[in-house]
C-alpha cells in the first residue's frame, strides 16, 4: 500500500503552497499507506538560472510509471520574447498528454447566498497553445505575426466525452435535483465557423450519440458564445454546471469565474489525461507577495484533493475538501489577504490540518 | 448645415433600437440642421431571403462620401457554418477599414457605489477575425482545423496611438485628478510570445516614443494577461481606465464589462476609422426578445452620441448622454427588463427625449 507523489513547486508561491498542500495529503492519508514525495524541478527561475525550464528528468519522472500522480505549482511568465524559455506547464501538459484541465468553481458548503458550482473542463493540448508562431518582415520594412490555432476532432471529441462524463457523476451525486445536469458548449462560431464550427459540432455530436445514447438520456447541452458567457458567468454564475471549452476559452473563462467565489486562491484543477494526473491551483506565482508566507494554500490543498479522488481515494479528498469548506466558511479571521484577511499560508494550513 | 446618417438596422432587435437612437438625434441637433437618414440593409435575415448578407449598396453608401456616418443595429449569428454567409458587421469593419472599436463602459454619472469609467479600445480588422481558416482529413478519416491569428505592426501600432490619444483627451477633462491616465495592454504573451509580443512591444513603443513623447509625459501604461484582465476587471473594476486589446480579447472583456454596469442593453461603441464611424450597440439582437417591444434603447443612443461626438457634434452628443444617465439615475420604474425594470424602448426613448 503505497503512493508516490511528484511535487513540482516551481516559481514564486508554487513554493509556499504546495508544501502546504503535501502536509495535508500526508495527513489525510491512513498511516498503513507508504507516502513518498519526488521533488522535482521546473520553472521560469530554475531557466534563468540553468537555461532550462522543464528538465528530462522531471518530464520523466511523469511518464516512467514511478509516480502515481503529481501536483504543479505555479510559474511566473516573462511578459517578453525571452529566447528559449517556454511555459514549462504548457509544454508538460502536452508532453504528458494531459489533455483535459478540469477546474470546479464551488462556494463552500454552508456559505451564505446562492451557491455557484460549476466546472470548467478546459481543452489542455490545442488551439492557439500550440505555439505555432512565426513573424515576416513586410515590403514596408514593418512587421507581421502569425500564430496558428489547431482544434482536432479527436482532441473535441475527448474532452467533450471527458464533460459529459462529469455530468454524468454530477447527476447521480444530486439525486434530489429535478434538471438533469447540463453541459454548455463554449465556443465562437458565429466568427470562427471552421475551428469553433468543428469543436462544437463534435460537442454536439458526442451529447447526441455519446456513452450508447446515456449523455442525451441523462444530461442536457447548451451553447454559448464565448463573449456572452463572460457576460452570464458574471450575470447568473449559479446557472452553469458544466462548461467545456477550448484552450484559450477555458483559461479566460476559469480566471473570470475564480473572481466570484472570493480569490484565484481558492480555485483548484486537475490536468487529467488517459495515464496520468497533475493538480495544479489555478492562480499564477504571484511575484508580488512570494516569500512573506501569506499566499493562500486552499487552491493547492483542493488541488491535491483532486489528484487523490482521481487516484482512487474519494474518502480522503471529501474530507479535505470539507476541512477547507469549514476554514472558508467558519474561520474568516484565518483566512489570507487575498480572502480580505490577515492569515497565513501556515495559519490556514494548520485550520485545514485541524479539521481533516 | 446638413447631416446624412446611414441606418443599417440588420436584424433581431437592430430594427426596434436603431429607429429609438434615430429620433434622438433628431430631437437633439438644432432645426437648421438639414437631417438626412438613409435606410440600408444587411443582416442574416436578409441573407435567408437573398441570399447576400452585405449588399454592395450597402458598403458603397458608406464609402462614396454621401454619408457623414452610420448606426448599425445588431445581427443574428447562426452558430453552426452556413454556406456563403459571414458576419456583415465583422465584414463592414474590414471593407471601411474601421480599425478601431470603442467602447465605453460607464456607471451613470449621480448613480450610487464606486463608478466604474474605462474604455475599451479593441483592435477592430485582425487577430482570429481576419477569418482565415481550413480543415484538413487526417489519414485516420477524421478532421483538424485550423485558423490563423493576425497581428500586424501597423494595425498595433496605429489602435495603440488612438488608445493613448484617447487617455490623453481623458487627462485634460479630468483636471482635478492627481494621477495621470492609464492605459492597459491586454496580451497572452506568456504563451503567444510573437503574436502578442509583438503587440505588447509596439503599445511600449507608442507609449515611450509616441506623440513626441506627449504620451509618455502624460499618460501611464502597465498590462494585464487576458485571463488575469477578466479576474480584475470583475474585482476591481474601477482601477482600469483605457485598455487595448487584440480584436477577440477586446470582443471578450466589452462584454465581461457589459455585466458590471447592468446590461449589455447599455454598452455602446463606434467603429472608427480614419475616414468612417459607425455607432453600434454592443449587444445582440437577442432573438428571445425582438418584436416586444422590450430592447433597451440606451446602448445605441449612447452608440448615436458618440457617433455625433465623433462627428463634432459635441454638446449635443454631452446632451445625449446627460439625458439617459437621468433616466438611468432617476427613473427605474421607466426601465426595460435586462435592467430589472418592466418599461419598453418606447418609453425609455420618451424619457431621453424629454431630458435632452
Ligand atoms: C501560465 C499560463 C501559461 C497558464 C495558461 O495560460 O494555461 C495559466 O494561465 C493557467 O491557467 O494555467
Ligand atoms: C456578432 C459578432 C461577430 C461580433 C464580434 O464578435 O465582433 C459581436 O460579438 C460584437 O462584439 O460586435
């Protein structure tokens, strides 16, 4: 009985909240269980200092059959061209083939007001992440850009399989609820007919003839373009359950949903792929406060309850899961100063622990 | 002392609210004017039954000098890929080189809470929307689809100069303010670092050379990720001030915006070009409501006013907007329902006109 866990901080306070994090799974975790953490390394500091952002070793590791899973921290971005830097978890999640980025944005149990819980399930490996760029020097002597964006059929097909699914689980959970779970296809074909065209005729292909006909019996499906769904998600965020979009959507449309449930601190995600899984909390390595010991660990820590429930240990994750509801709900004056708070990243660690 | 406006309603609720923004600017210029409105087609219901979305005498009236400028209304958009048809207004923006889509989003002047006053200036000709796309079969039989992203030098260079044109015209308004006015780039550069970083670094160049220096003496800039820019833009969205963006990321933060001032149903915008401005609202024409009688007037008067501002008719277009902030501020019970209220355009129209 054993599980080994890769921990990949990289930048900023990817360092201060997936320590955090690991304190937790170990906690949670019955003692019988042999836990090891491999730390590994990544990230924009690790390049400046070595030339390279994501080493063999740490790309290894994932795919080696030596870890069951792994959590990812956060990386800062150079806003400019830095020749031969790239984003070291773009490049992992295309590498690992982790092809769905599944992102809950949940109020915690027993908060006050209508309660929003919906899941962002964010195409992982295509559309303009493909970072097929190139520049030309025009007759004029100015330039131009190019960048292309992929959407595949097989890459649609999966991860609106991959929402689906998630509906489905989200159905039988809420065996009280009259509606059947819905999923709303994020798209913008009303511009790009060809590449959005395709994702969502795949989505709606795979609602209608999907799982022998048990998406269209057991789940509903709608549209939006993504402009409006920024416009609702902000007007009625309690009326989405399932969203599935394509890359660059469902990053936009996750960090927009993060601000109405208190803080890009709070919200978690999974890389998933057919083999292997990474979580990640959604927000960035934030430069700003790294090193003062007061970034918020309640994305990582959902984030590692994710990887666990996707490994197999759904008791463990409801009962961090719940743990962080009740610091969320019943602690305020714990909570870090992203939350409007005074905490800690140890303070709340340290709730979280209590609770467990 | 004569004025001619084109009228190009198109479809859905374009027919209710273009009519409701045309007897304003009636009402509003002084009866020496000679007022001349032309009526034009376009729109997705006229190419059901014509089989053309954009008639060539449509785009001829507004290129050949007989139109001082011109409302347009707001078009259906088939979600799945219709044969033959393209967007009319993404095609008018093109044809008439409007490169420039502004849109300001406002709390009404007198209305209670922190106001929000920034303007989105969106990159109106390039990016995804230059429409470049194919599919391809793949030796397993299925699809791929890919779609070219545009940025230019000169269409960068040339919407940051309006950007930081327009954050200068707000400093001088804005005497009794100690900070300078702010522009903020919206980029993925992190991921898309030639596209957008070529974006990024020709608003840089603006900023530091443009103007002979007078936008660096008199303006700030600093930029925002776009995922990052929709999460502020909703927890703080009386920092931002001007913003410019790529076409699609412009398209998408307009519309988050649309939902902390109310409704879309008030967002107004003018495509503008060197030579040709088209007030429009920035809403669509919203199927489930057209024919009630229920649109919200307020976005394309507001779209009326700054096409009248644009066109050097300044007091008249402060009037405008004097006008429907009244009716905003004091008049509730006269709104339509997007803003919680049960009046109709015609009432909502009656009240502007009363207070011009
Ligand atoms: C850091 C960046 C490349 C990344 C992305 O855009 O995917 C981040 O914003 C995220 O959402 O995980
Ligand atoms: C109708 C559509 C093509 C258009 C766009 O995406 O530009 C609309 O959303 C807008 O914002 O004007």
């Amino acid at each position: 009985n054993a599980l080994t866990i890769g921990l990949i901080p990289a930048d900023g306070i990817g360092r201060e909240v997936i320590p955090a994090a690991s304190r937790v799974i170990e906690a949670v975790l019955p003692s019988s269980v042999k836990l090891n953490f491999v730390h590994l390394d990544a990230g924009f500091e690790l390049f400046q200092k070595t030339g390279v952002a994501l080493p063999e070793a740490t790309v290894k590791a994932c795919l080696d059959g030596s870890l069951d899973g792994a959590m990812f921290g956060s990386v800062s971005s150079p806003s400019h061209k830095v020749e031969g830097y790239s984003s070291p978890i773009v490049a992992l999640r295309k590498k690992l083939d982790l092809y769905a980025n599944v992102r809950p944005v949940v109020t915690p149990v027993g908060a006050s007001g209508k309660a929003i819980d919906m899941v962002i399930v964010r195409e992982n490996t295509e559309c303009l992440y493909i970072k097929s760029e190139k520049i030309e020097k025009n007759a004029d002597g100015t330039r131009t850009a190019y960048a292309t964006r992929k959407i595949s059929e097989t890459a649609s097909r999966r991860i609106a399989t991959m929402a689906f699914n998630i509906a489905l689980k989200r159905g039988q959970v809420r065996q009280n609820s009259a509606s059947l779970p819905l999923v709303t296809v994020v798209h913008k074909s009303n511009v790009l007919s060809i590449t959005d065209g395709l994702f969502r005729e795949v989505c709606l292909d795979v609602f209608k003839n999907g799982a022998e006909g048990a998406f269209a019996a057991k789940t509903r499906m709608d549209e939006q373009l993504v402009d409006s769904m920024v416009y609702r998600l902000f007007r009625e965020p309690h009326k989405f359950d399932v969203c599935v979009a394509p890359n660059l959507y469902g990053d936009i449309i996750s960090d927009g949903a993060a601000a109405l449930v208190g803080s890009l601190g709070v919200v978690a995600s999974a890389n998933v792929g057919d083999t292997f899984c990474i979580g990640e909390p959604v927000h960035g390595s934030a430069p700003d406060i790294a090193g003062k010991g007061i970034a918020n660990p309640i994305a990582s820590i959902r984030s590692a309850s994710m990887l666990l429930s996707h490994l197999g240990w759904n008791a463990e994750a409801a009962r961090m899961d719940a743990a962080v509801d009740k610091v969320l709900v019943e602690h305020a004056d714990l909570l870090t100063p992203d939350l409007g708070g005074k905490g800690t990243t140890d303070g709340v660690t340290a709730a979280v622990l209590k609770y467990l």
